[in-house]
C-alpha cells in the first residue's frame, strides 16, 4: 500500500503554516474538495455535497441535582441523505462547537457510503460536562434533547446512536422519550440501545471489532504479522478499550493506553482486562500496576507497528507528523489526522487506515440493529460478527481497489468511492421541484 500513496492531495491542501487551521469542518470540506477533484464533479453537485442540509440548535433548560436550572446548547446537523436516513451519533462534550457537529454529520455521510449501507449521514451534540453531572441530571438533559430533536428524528428520518460520552442507557432514555411522544414503542428511532429493548448483539463492540478487520488486512498488505505486533493505543472508551483487548485476543502485544489523564507503558505488553477492571475502579488507566507512565503526546510518536488514536480529532498534526513512528495508524476516532499530517505521513509510507472506514464498524452494526428492529428478527452474535466481517473486508478491498486506480493514499482511496456513491445517488434522484 505504501508504494501507492503518492500525495496526491498536496496541491489542494490550502498552504497556511506556520499554524494549521483546526477547525473539523473545514477540514471535512478540504477532504471532500480532494475527492470531488477527482471525480470531476459538477460546481453545483459540489456545493450540494459539500455543505448540511438541516441544522437545528436547541436550549435544553435543565434542572439540576442543587435545584438550579441550567440552560444547555444542543444540535442535531443532517449532513445528506440522499442514500436513506440520516445516521449518527450524539456526543456530550464540553468542546463541542456547531462546526465540530457539522463534520462529524459530514464523516457519517462518507462513512455509511463506504460501507454501502443504505443511510445518510447526521451527528448531534451537545455542549456539557457529562462527566461532572449525576445520572439524573444526564438522564432530564437527554429527554430534553431528545424531545427537542423530536421533529428530525425517527426511523424513517435520523437515527442517533452512541458517540463519545453518550451509551446505551444514552439511547434507551431517548428512545422511551420518543416512544412516549408518539404512542408507542419505536426501538428502530436510535441504535445502540441496551439488548433488553431491541440493541443488538455486537454493537458494542462493533467499532473495534471492524477496525481489527481492516487492519489484519492492511496487515497482509504491507506484508506485517498481527501476531506479535505492536500496538499503541490513545484513548481508553468503547471503541479504545475493546480494540485493546481484541488486539490482544490476536496475539498482538498492547504496548501502550492512554485517557484524558495520561498514559501508561510497557514494552512486554500490558493487559487490557486488567487496564479495564483498573479503570473501572479509580477513573483513569494511569497508575495501573505493572506499566510506567507515559503522556499522551508521547504515546501518539512512540515506536510500534499499529497506532491506534481512538479519542478526539486533531491528534496527528504538522507538529508531531513526521514524529510518528507506527508503520500503520487505524483511526478509531472521527477526524484524529489533519491534512497537513495526512500529507506527511502518505510521503513516509506510513499507512493510515482513514476513520470513515477503520471505524466505520460501528455504524454497520447499527444498520443491522436497525434492520432487525424494522423487521422483528433477532440475530445472533455469530450472524452479525460473520456480516461484519464481510462488509468491512468489501469495503477495504474496494478502497484499495480506488487507490491504485487513482494513485492515492487510503483516505482519498476511501472519499473518492464514498463521494462518487452519494453523488451518484443525488444525480439520479434529480434536483426538488
Ligand atoms: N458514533 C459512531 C460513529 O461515529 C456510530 C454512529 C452510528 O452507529 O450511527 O460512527
């Protein structure tokens, strides 16, 4: 793989050093302009694709465990959806910002293209510190979110699912709220829900579970074994945390985990059971016995074969880019690579296996949560883990099939098939009225 990745994409990448524009939806926009390059697109096709089509802020005034009300900042952002419903999750973070949203909605359009299932691509989020709150007072801001959203939302519409901070008990407040605003019950409105009112088996662990998929076979690619390799970690939720110990189930050695606090290390491989079951007691992997600190900033440069970043976006950047030592990077995150980085790190060889399809997982099990809520089945794990498997080995070999044909690095490989399909769609459907 290395030997296709010319940087293709420098020429429109705009030169604005010394400090890189951050800002995630610009960064969504560059990324699509490249893809939209390649594919010729029509000027107006590229501003219909490039830009949401629904945005709706929302104030949550919600009562807090002391009595005081406090008045939150919501959005829900549908990207396109063109292919089918809008498909997304919800995140819960004090940094959250309209643009951030609108990237992520935009990342989930590309995403369920590159999988090829039959959805579109949507995101909300809303501005708190899910971490300084009880669960009451996560529980009256969810419900109120959720019945604030109501309009947007639905099976048929926008389905929300579990993104940073949010969970499965996330999803059941909301799809009780919307269940008791419309009648009845409706399970296929969000994904991601406890097994006990429609979730599916697998989801939870979908995201990590896909990633392993795409990187055994980048793995033969580039001709590394999984077994025995190295693998650092940055950042310890769902998707971090499981990679981890599915890493490990391959014979991988976990080299390296990280949190918000910190990180930890040991060259002999650390056990992400006992990294789990420490975290779930103290609140941070740091500290845990039989592995030696490390930062975050160190973690992401350090020597191994898979660097896993599996937080937020904006990790790998110009400043640490030509740092980075992994010969594979597997974006668990949405948006952990900027396009300066992404430029540096194709002209290294290094192979970075982009989010809208390394995690890409995670919404593919979510279509197959949706699909048996929709249709009254009940899968079991071998059934959704033998499908997701399929779909994710298709869809890596169809970006790499991409790649060689336009000679480019992964992510354009993976935005070029992604945009041409949305496009595709859009064109036929025809423009309203
Ligand atoms: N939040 C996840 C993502 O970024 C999952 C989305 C979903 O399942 O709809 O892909």
């Amino acid at each position: 793989m290395a030997t296709v990745a010319k940087p293709a994409i420098a020429p429109m990448i705009p030169r604005i050093a010394p400090r890189e524009d951050l800002n995630p939806f610009r960064i969504a926009q560059i990324q699509f302009d490249m893809a939209a390059e390649f594919l010729k697109l029509d000027p107006g096709l590229r501003q219909i694709l490039r830009t949401p089509k629904r945005i709706l802020e929302v104030s949550l005034p919600t009562k807090m465990d002391n009595g005081q009300v406090k008045v939150l900042t919501g959005y829900r952002v549908q990207h396109n959806v063109a292919r089918g419903p809008g498909k997304g999750g919800i995140r819960y973070h004090p940094n959250v910002t309209l643009d951030e949203v609108k990237a992520l909605a935009a990342w989930m359009t590309w995403k369920t293209a590159v999988v090829n299932v039959p959805f579109g691509g949507a995101k909300g989020g809303v501005i708190c510190d899910p971490k300084r709150m009880s669960k009451a007072e996560l529980e009256r801001m969810t419900r109120r979110f959720a019945s604030e959203i109501l309009p947007l939302i639905g099976p048929d519409q926008d389905i929300p699912a579990p993104d940073v901070y949010t969970d499965s008990q996330t999803m059941a407040w909301i799809m009780d709220t919307y269940s008791m605003m419309v009648g009845h019950t409706v399970p296929g409105v969000v994904t991601g829900k406890p097994i006990s009112v429609g979730g599916s088996v697998g989801r939870a662990e979908a995201t990590a579970r896909g990633l392993v998929f795409v990187v055994e076979e980048a793995c033969k690619l580039k001709k590394i074994s999984l077994r025995g390799a190295t693998v650092a970690i940055q950042g310890f939720g769902n998707a971090g945390a499981t990679a981890a110990r599915l890493f490990v189930e391959k014979k991988a050695k976990v080299i390296a985990l990280s949190d918000t606090r910190g990180g930890v290390t040991n060259s002999r491989g650390i056990d992400p059971i006992k990294a789990i079951r420490y975290k779930e007691r103290s609140g941070t992997v740091v500290g845990m016995p039989g592995a030696s600190r490390i930062s975050n900033d160190d973690l992401i440069t350090m020597k191994c074969d898979i660097l896993v970043p599996a937080a937020l976006e904006n990790v790998i950047t110009l400043t640490n880019a030509e740092a980075i030592k992994a010969r594979i990077v597997a974006e668990a995150a949405n948006g952990p690579t900027t396009p300066h980085a992404d430029e540096i790190l194709a002209r290294r060889g290094i192979t970075v296996l982009p989010d809208i399809l390394a995690n890409s997982g995670g919404v593919t099990v979510s279509y197959f949560e949706w699909v048996q809520n929709q249709e009254g089945l009940l899968w079991d794990t071998e059934e959704v883990n033998l499908r997701l498997q399929k779909i994710m080995i298709r869809a890596f070999h169809e970006m790499v099939d991409t790649m060689r044909k336009h000679h480019v690095p992964p992510r354009a490989g993976a935005m070029i098939l992604a945009v041409g399909r949305v496009a595709e769609a859009t064109l036929v459907r025809g423009l309203f009225p």
